[in-house]
C-alpha cells in the first residue's frame, strides 16, 4: 500500500491515528467479498466532498472501487458539489432545512440535514461518472424505481424510508438516473445512493454547514436507522467541533456527555460499525476589534521568503484562533482516551495553530481566504493523510 508509515506499536498509533486497536468491525469488513461501507457525517467541511473525497479516492484506488455511495437528495445549498456527480434539476427543488434548530422546516431528518421537495411537473437528473448494479432512493414516501418512472406510497409513520433497486450489469440502466415526479402528492427525498455488490470501497458522506453535534442528535433515530439498513456500514466517522469551537460559550462536560450520547446512539443504530472521531481543525477567526489582541502574526520561514513586500507582523494579523476551538478539542480527545474510541488528529496532521492562516497564504491555496474551509487542493491533501494512517493501520492489523 502507498504511503504507509512505520508504526508505534506499543500506541496503536499510525500517524495522526490514535487507538486503531478499536476498529475491529472496520478490519473485518476488509476480508468480506462485499462493500466495504464508510458513512461520514459532520458541518462543512464534509459537506465541501472534498476533504472525505479525498479519503473515498485514496482508499478505492489501495482497497477496491465499490461505488460512490450516497448523497442528498436535490440541490441542498448553494455550491453543493460532490465529487464524481452531476445533478440538475428542472425547476430548483425546494429544500427543507433541519438547520438551524431554531428555524427547522420541520419533520424527519436522518443521516442529512436535508429533503429536496419534488412535485410531479419536476425532473431530478443525477449523472454518475460509473455504472453501477445498486440504486437506493431514501424519502418521506416509498419509492420503487422503473426505469425512469416511481411509484409511491404514503408510509404508515412519518419517516424516511428507502428503496433498493438492483439492475443486471449488462441492463441498459447506466450511471444517469431520471427520478420525476408523483401526481398523488409530492415527494420529499432525503438521500439518494448508488454501489456495486462487490468488494471494495463505498464512502458516503452527508454534511450541513454550520452544524454541530447538537444538530446531528435531533435527527430522527428511525429515519437514520432506515438508511443505515439499506448498506450497513462498517465505519462511521464524526467530523465536528468547528463551529463548537467557534461559539462564545463551551462546556467541557456537557460536550463530553453529548459525545457519549451519539457514541451510545450510532452503536444501538449500527451495531457492526466503528467509530472514527475526527478532532477539530485549526480554524481562524477575523479579530475586528479586538486590537492587539490577536494571535497567528508569525509566519513560517518558507511563507516570510514567499512574501518580502509585506509587513511580516501584519500579515496574518486580524486573525486569531476562537479560545474554544482548544477547548472543544481537548474534550474530544479526553473522551476519546477514556472510552477507547479511535480518534484522528486533524489539529496536528495540518500543521497545529495557525496553520489554517498559513495555508491560506500559499500559492495554491490549501485553505480559502476565511481561515476556515479548505480548498479542494487542501481537502484533497489532508485526504490523503487520513487515509494513508488509516491504511498503515490496514497494513499492521494483516500482518499481525
């Protein structure tokens, strides 16, 4: 495999990876002749694709293509753009929100945050880069696919279902999929996902900018557990604490029984899946009127030689890293250690503090200009970290 590292093994250690020992479920999944599933749930920097496509192309080219898994349904919000997909619809779908909590649209939200709302004078047309032998639709109403034309039926209790669909390889079914819409009343679809019934592979990933954990634990339980039965997955991992960190207030505790809480909850909702905490990021804040007090003023030496024409001490001034953000970090990795959860680095594996500012300076741009979101060269890049520590920890567990 590419890029792995030399392991400690007295840690279970493997880059920026800590207790690796706890992804049995994970590890096993790897010896079936079936997909290998990974869901990946967090705010925006999941829902950019590009930090989780990073991870989903890396891992498919070492273990195995099984498909590009699912995704929301519609056009959630405005630059939404997974990798490997083209979606159009005719007119705009309305979307219904689950964020913020305060304005929610209300009714079921599962794994996201999102319902695209199609009536029957409306085409959903989503273009995949493979053909692939498995189709699911999950909705507010039942849906059955033939061929470009769906059935629908009101389901008993108010959640997200979903249907399967399985095509014969050599059927003329290919990788565009035309949903339209139902005449008896109006289709509100949640997510909508595609694989191939072999080994390999399929990484989903569903995010909703300005989330947080909070968000993720009032989606509804049997909404999520509906689709989480249509391709069980054998990971899943938690990528938040950004915009925790971001919040003028924090609790320590709180956050670490919450924690516990959607542990607890996703082991009862995927009972053969691990969980893979992703710590928060480095992240900057523009200081406004904060003066003086400002962090992320110096620069590394290789940045300084890139910049000559500008006053070192101010580049980067005016930007300073949320006094929470450490906080937030330092719980999930507290409650990470305590309860033998396995946990990545993402704080250390992009550079430590002030790195989101420093990257943002580089030629090409690894984070944007806000010190908080990553480009598609910087998502990709830290990608490929994750999944090469993830892969080292592959290459150990078969050999021992």
């Amino acid at each position: 495999m590419a890029n792995s590292q030399t392991p400690n093994i007295n840690e279970n250690k493997f880059g920026d990876l800590y207790n690796s020992q706890n992804l049995n479920y994970f590890y096993k999944s790897l010896n079936n002749k079936k997909p290998i599933h990974i869901l990946w749930l967090g705010d925006s920097h999941t829902a950019s694709d590009f930090i989780s496509g990073g991870v989903r192309d890396a891992l498919q080219i070492e273990l195995g293509n099984a498909g590009r898994g699912f995704i929301d349904g519609g056009i959630p919000y405005k630059g939404f753009s997974p990798q490997h997909v083209q979606i159009t619809t005719e007119p705009e779908l309305k979307t219904l929100k689950s964020f913020p909590l305060s304005k929610s649209d209300g009714g079921p939200f599962g794994l996201g945050g999102y319902r695209a709302v199609q009536s029957d004078k409306e085409t959903y047309k989503i273009i995949f880069e493979h053909n692939y032998d498995n189709f699911a639709i999950c909705s507010r109403a039942l849906l059955m696919k033939d061929n470009v034309v769906l059935k629908a039926a009101k389901p008993e209790n108010d959640h997200i279902t979903c249907a399967k669909m399985q095509f014969n390889s050599r059927s003329s079914a290919g990788a565009d999929l035309v949903i339209n819409g139902s005449k008896k009343f109006d289709i509100e679809i949640a997510s909508i996902g595609v694989w191939n019934n072999h080994s390999g592979v399929v990484l989903s990933s569903f995010g909703v900018p300005g989330s947080t954990l909070k968000d993720l634990a009032a989606r509804d339980d049997i909404s999520i557990k509906n689709q989480i039965a249509v391709l069980p997955p054998s990971l899943i991992i938690l990528a938040y604490g950004t915009n925790e960190g971001f919040s003028d207030s924090f609790n320590a505790d709180e956050y670490k029984n919450l924690l516990a809480d959607q542990i607890k909850r996703f082991k009862a909702l995927a009972p053969h899946a691990d969980i893979l905490l992703m710590t928060a990021p480095d992240a900057n804040k523009a200081a406004l009127n904060r003066g003086e007090d400002v962090s992320c003023k110096a620069l590394p030496p290789e940045l300084v030689a890139k910049y000559p024409q500008i006053n070192h001490d101010e580049l980067g001034a005016g930007y300073y890293i949320p006094p929470n953000l450490a906080k937030v970090r330092n719980a999930q990795i507290e409650f990470a250690k305590s309860m033998n959860i396995a946990y990545w680095d993402w704080h250390n594996a992009m550079g430590g503090d002030c790195s989101a500012a420093n990257l943002s300076l580089l030629e090409n741009r690894e984070i944007a200009g806000d010190r908080v979101h990553f480009t598609k060269i910087g998502g990709t890049k830290i990608g490929q970290k994750l999944a090469d520590d993830i892969l080292s920890a592959i290459k150990y567990r078969l050999r021992h």
